[in-house]
C-alpha cells in the first residue's frame, strides 16, 4: 500500500493541543504581568499623591509659628491641624494692627475619606487674603491621618503628620503609609 503525504488524526490532535498549551501559558503570563503592573502603578500613584500632599503641608508647617489650639468651628487634634501663620503683604512685611503682629490659618482637617485644607485671613493686605475661606481637597482615599503635636517643651516645635492613604480598585487594596515631621519657625 502507498502512502499518501499528510498529517495523520492523531499528529493533528497532537499538534493542537500543543498550539493550545503555549497560548494558555503566553496569556497566563501576560495576564499575571498586567495584574502586577496595574498594581505596581496604582501603588506608585498613592505614594507620589501622598508625599505631594505631606510636603506642602511640611512647608506651611515651616513657615508657621505655632499651632493654634481653636479657632471658630475648628479644635486641634489628632485629625485636626491649625497653623498660624504669620500675615505678610505683598511686600514680604510683617502685618501689624495696633503694634499686634497678624497671624492667617491654615486648617487640614480629616472629613470622611478626604483631606482639606483652608485658609483663612483677616487682614486686606495679607498675600492669603484672594484664598481666604477657600477650602480645597487635596487627596481622597485617606484611610486615616494623624496630626500629633506636643506643647510642652523640649517638643513644641514639632508637627508629625502620619498619612494612611488606600486604593480600594484593586483587590487586594492597597495601602501606603508617609509618617513625616516638621518643625515650626518661631516656636
């Protein structure tokens, strides 16, 4: 008998079954990739978000003279931050009213999930008073934050800020903590 050219049932099968296998195994792979990327991304975005967030509250804390216990509506506390600044004109002066020097606020405070800051000022001249009332979200997905700061001496020119901030998209969620300090100007 002559043997006609081809493949056979069963090398057929065979054949496909391997084709099958190494897409299978190609697109596990390049799903398990995908998964860690989008995760290694999301975890990059927190932390960046987070320290963006915690070094412009560091600088308002440097440029501050102390931490006010209340103010209006608003009490210090652990998730709760009132910074006096000094008042400054255009002109980079001091304001005075009455030989008195005149401090704006600055308050973060924990509202749900988010972060926000306001300002406040008193005083026409001083260079916050275009900001005064204004209240900004500066981060969402805040798991928790805490404010801790000392009166008593040696410590009372120090605000630690500790930032918990979460990404609830990804399954697991993740996490990332910032625990920075800074010091007060004149306290």
């Amino acid at each position: 008998m002559k043997k006609k050219g081809g493949f056979s049932l069963i090398e057929l099968i065979v054949a496909i079954a391997i084709i099958g296998i190494v897409i299978f195994v190609g697109t596990d792979t390049y799903l398990t990739g995908l998964i860690s990327s989008k995760k290694e991304y999301h975890k990059a975005q927190l932390s960046g978000d987070a320290r963006v967030v915690t070094e412009g509250m560091i600088g308002n804390i440097k440029l501050s003279s102390g931490v006010e216990d209340a103010f209006g509506a608003y009490t210090s506390n652990e998730t709760t931050l009132i910074l006096l600044l000094p008042a400054i004109d255009s002109s980079n002066n001091f304001i005075y009213e009455a030989d008195q020097q005149i401090f704006d606020r600055i308050i973060y405070f924990l509202a749900g999930n988010s972060l926000h800051k306001i300002t406040l000022s008193t005083n026409q001249l001083s260079r916050l008073y275009s900001q005064n009332e204004s209240e900004h979200i500066l981060l969402t997905n805040v798991k928790s934050v805490v404010f801790t700061y000392d009166a008593s001496p040696p410590n009372t020119n120090n605000v630690v800020i500790n930032l918990t901030v979460q990404e609830l998209k990804i399954n697991p969620p993740l996490e990332y903590n910032v625990n920075v300090k800074g010091i007060l100007r004149n306290a």
